[in-house]
C-alpha cells in the first residue's frame, strides 16, 4: 500500500464530531426565554398606563410571558435542546420579568418595598454567583427550591395582577374612583410577599453554603 492509499484510508477512518443540539444558541426554547424577555417592558408600559384596559393587558402579557417559563423547559427537554445558554438566560429572564412586576407593585402603593427590596438583593447575589460560577467553568443548575420559589413568584405576581384588574372592572361597573389597594388588602398582600421572600431568602442561603463547599 502506497503513502496515497494510507492517507486516503486515514481520512476515511476520521470522523469529525458534529455538533450537539444542546451546543446551539438558536433553539426554539432560547427563543422563548428570549421572548419572556422582550415582553418584560411591554408588561410594564401597560402596567403603569392611566387605562383600565391597558391593564387587562398587562395582565394578559404577563401571561403569555410567564407561560413561556413552562414551555422553553418541556421543550429544551422533549428535543433535547438544554444547552449553557438556556440555564443561564432562563433564571434571568425569569428575575427580569418577576423582579419588574413585583417594583411595579411598589411603586403603585400595593407592598412594602423592604419586602420586595430583600428579594431583589437575594437574586441579585445569586445571579452574580452564577456568572462567577460559569467563568470559573463550573455547571450552572438551579435546584428544585429556586425553581418552586420562582413558581411561587409567578403565582404571586399573576394573583396580584388579577387583583388589579378585580378593582378595574369593578370601579368601571360602579363608576367610582379607582383604588388599587385599601389597608385590609394591602396587609394580606404583604403576607403572601413576605411568605415568598422567606423562600427566597432561605433557597439564597442553601445556594450560598452549596457554593461554599467548591473549591474558588
């Protein structure tokens, strides 16, 4: 067998890998995370709007986008899509949109800001963990506590969304001034926030002594 045959058999013996689905940034689940992000200021710019109606669509937004944090997971799983991208940019864009609804409710007068202020500082900590962890070239999994905490942000905000719309539609049916929030409503808001904040405060700490025992 001459050099030309042994190369040529060489060649034919190598086999380039491909590369995998879950190494692609375009994915329809990316996609999704990425539209849960885009809808975050939508959200907001209805939220704050002087329309009854614009608040029904906020509501409706919100919605959507918080729809998308279920789907970009089932279908990252079903297709096998999970990909480094997708688990970083999933939580944030999750904080993004929750954090907003959540400063939105402060600024209407309807929770104490010291509530949703030591949610924000716990995300805020974590999500500086988790950049510090990729860098450092750690894997980046979110434990089934975030993942209920982040639900139960979701579950929060929607519930305090349709509040709102409850004092809308019932102040259009009465025609009487709208008030969001009375203080009978507004201590049983800020339970329920102070209840989810707990759980986040707690997750944060169980995150914190979990990186505490890899190596820096």
């Amino acid at each position: 067998m001459n050099r030309t045959d042994t190369l040529r058999g060489s060649s034919q013996g190598i086999r380039l890998p491909k590369p995998q689905p879950a190494d692609r940034m375009v994915t329809f689940p990316n996609f999704l995370t990425g539209l849960r992000i885009v809808l975050t200021p939508v959200f907001l710019a209805l939220i704050f709007s002087d329309s009854g109606f614009n608040k029904i669509l906020a509501l409706l937004v919100f919605t959507v986008a918080s729809l998308t944090d279920f789907f970009d997971g089932w279908f990252a799983r079903r297709d096998k899509t999970v990909s480094c991208l997708g688990r970083f940019m999933d939580p944030l864009a999750d904080k993004l949109l929750v954090s907003s609804a959540l400063i939105s409710f402060v600024i209407l007068g309807m929770v104490e800001a010291w509530l949703v202020g030591a949610m924000l500082i716990r995300d805020a900590v974590i999500t500086s963990l988790r950049v510090y962890a990729i860098r450092k070239g750690r894997p980046v999994v979110t434990s089934r506590l975030a993942k209920w905490k982040t639900m139960l942000q979701l579950v929060l905000a929607f519930g305090i969304l349709v509040f709102i719309n409850v004092r809308v539609i019932t102040a259009e049916l009465t025609s009487q001034p709208l008030v969001l929030v009375d203080s009978g409503s507004q201590m049983v808001l800020n339970v329920l926030v102070a209840a989810v904040t707990l759980l986040a405060v707690v997750s944060g700490v169980l995150y914190l002594v979990e990186h505490g025992r890899d190596p820096a």
